[in-house]
C-alpha cells in the first residue's frame, strides 16, 4: 500500500501534494526535508479541531474538565497509540540509525508524525478537510469519552486528599532507573511522611512512574 | 459605544448572539456565566491561527524558531497588551471586588479575556471569520516580526554559553519580593559560581525577573 492509499484509509483523504505527504512521513534522521515545521503546525491544528469538538460534546464541563480531557487525547503517549492503531510506523522513513535502534516504535517519532501528517493535510486541503480527518482518526475515542475522565491526576488527587485532612505531603523517591536512554524504566516510591503509606510505581519517565506511585497510595488509602 | 460596535471596529466582526458576546465579556467574578469555557476554546482557535501563519510567513525558520515567534505573541503578556491597545478592559464586566482591586487593568484577566472573545467569534462565525480576526488585530504584529526574534530566551541562552565554556551553572536567588498578592514585583539576582558575574533584574513573576537577571548578565559577558 503507497502512502496515499494508506492516508485515505485511515484518514479519508488523499493529498494533491505528494512531496508533502512524503515530507510528513520523514524524521529528521533522514535529512534537512524532514517532518519538524509540519508537526509544529500539526499540533496546533490538533489542539483546536480537539478542543471545539469538546467544547460542543460536553456543554456542562468547566475549562479545568475541558483541558484534562484534551490532555487525555492529544499527549503524546495517546497519540503514539493511535498512530500504531492506523499502522503509521510502516510508513516512516527513518535515517538508518533509527531504523534499526527500533525508531519506528517509539512513542515520540510516533506522535509527532502523526501531528506532521495532520500539518500536511491541513496545508494541502484546508481546515475542513483537517478536521473530518481528526473527527474520522479520533471517532471511536470521542464516542468513548466520558466526563468522568476528566479527573485530575493521582499526584493532584493525592496531594489535595492530604491537604484537605491536614497530614503532610508526599514525598516521591526515584528507587530505581534501567534500560538504554531511549528506553528507560524508572520506578518511584510514593512516602507519605508518617510513614503509614508507601508504594512504588513504574513508568518509562520519572513523572509516570510518580503519578503510578500516587495512584497505588491512594488506592491505599481508599480512595482509587 | 455597545460590545457589538466595539467588536465590529477592533476586530472586523459582529456576533449573531449578543447572549455569546456577553458571556465571553463576563468574568468568572460576575457568576457561573462566565467565560471560562470560551477562553478553553479561543486559546486553541489562536494557537493554531497563529500557527498557520507563522509557518507560511517563515518558510525558513525552523520549528525551534516558529515555537518561540508564536510564545513571542501569545504569551499572557504579549495578549494583555493587544488587549489593552483595542481598549477591552473598558467592555469586560467583573464583579464588585475585582472592580474595585484594579481587574480591568490585570493581565491575566485581559489576557483571558482575549482568548474568550476569539472562542465566542469562532463558534459564531465558524474558524475563518475568526482567523480574518485575529490577523486584524495581530496585523502590525505579523508585519513588524522578524526571524532574529525567534531567539531563546536569556537564562536558556545564558545556560548554553557557559556550558559551552566549560563554566558552571548559574544560581538564582530571590533576593526581595514586595506588593500585594495580585501585582507582586520580584527582585532576583543572577549569581555565576565563581563570583564574577552577578546582577539582579525585576519583573512581575519569578521567572520573568529571572530573566532579566540572565539578561543582564550575557550584556556583561558581551552577549547581549
């Protein structure tokens, strides 16, 4: 399947623009022509098409709601698994580095050239084009999400627990960092300073191996 | 001169729904209709309009230099000044103590505001209504900027000259912080380890004082 092809199944459209396309679907690893200044634009463009679409689904959340539920869509993590749902990674061209050091897997190449390719389309097609192709991607997620979601993170949960019954804050502890650079695994403890609580949690970077932290204490707790 | 006529003069349209154009001008201080939804979305609408044409205007800058023209205009700062040149603080409508404690002149409070009337103009008159309006107001801002501008900020700056020379880190230190709670005004000095350089800035947060700190010191290490 060419790249057009590809493009038009998962994302409805076809580019009239094939250098374009091409250029979307090129990291920086293969050369000058790559995927950067369309990503920053697709990013953009991603925020906006997300954010109208939420502020019309959910008519009775706040701004606080609104913005988690986004984060929940479009941070990097969430984009990279969309970008393997569509089998974006058999599409990239990687310099030969990346290609063999497992590029075409990895979480950031991933979303950010998912957001390059939303920058092509939004240049070679136009706005409207750009959102059905995000409203055609991002469908079953929207039809999926409920406001429940919106929650705030463990370690804010966490924090505003403690404060609100007046026991001290937590304190997060790096117990323990494996694996390559690229692929790092971090675990953390989650100490509450009387001691009565602790956990650990794992995540590839310190900030997701805390919030997993906080989410076994408040489990603890008794309040998931 | 009515919300309507102001609207239509600064920004070059007028809303279908003068319930919208009220909510976008009501601070959360006048109660739950608020505009804290509209600045959700409007805050979206101006990044990637603003996006859009950074990326067409600058074909040659990179996304480093793009990211930081489009901090250049839609930081808090840069919005309340747009906001105070289109006189909006005249048509915001706050409640009682916000009046009386100077909110009409604040700049997070225009800042938000701004972003509100965009989200009130975007899901009136749909996204190109609303990028004709946002290129009105930003027209001498496009027009005046320049790539030289993309640069990085002074403490980044600063940070990557003595990393480059082998020289350690600088320290911030927060020498003085005066003011009431909502217009507080930092003093903080910039402190090289080995003692030669030290100067102080002021601004009106931490970081931005900060700033100023590091300018001052490329300007005596003759990099101003």
């Amino acid at each position: 399947m060419d790249a057009q092809q590809w493009l038009e199944r998962q994302f409805g459209c076809r580019l009239n623009n094939d250098a374009l396309l091409h250029q979307a679907l090129s990291h920086r690893s293969v050369g000058s022509r790559n995927n950067e200044r369309l990503e920053f634009l697709g990013d953009s463009v991603l925020g906006y098409v997300v954010s109208e679409e939420l502020y019309r689904r959910f008519p009775d959340a706040d701004e606080g709601q609104l913005s988690r539920l986004r984060v929940s869509l479009v941070k990097g993590s969430a984009l990279a698994e969309v970008a393997r749902e569509i089998t974006l990674g058999e599409q990239l061209r990687l310099g030969v580095g990346e290609r063999h050091g497992g590029g075409r897997r990895r979480n950031s190449i991933l979303a950010d050239s998912f957001e390059a390719i939303l920058g092509a389309i939004v240049l070679d097609l136009g706005i409207e084009a750009c959102r059905a192709a995000i409203l055609k991607v991002f469908h079953a997620r929207f039809e999926g999400l409920k406001l429940e979601q919106a929650r705030k993170d463990p370690k804010t949960r966490l924090q505003e627990l403690l404060q609100g019954s007046g026991r001290p804050l937590p304190e997060y502890v790096l117990r323990k960092a494996t694996g390559e650079d690229h692929a790092r695994i971090f675990t953390v403890a989650c100490e509450l300073a009387d001691g009565r609580e602790v956990a650990e949690g794992i995540g590839d970077s310190r900030r997701a191996a805390e919030q997993a932290a906080a989410s076994a204490v408040l489990e603890q707790l008794g309040e998931p």
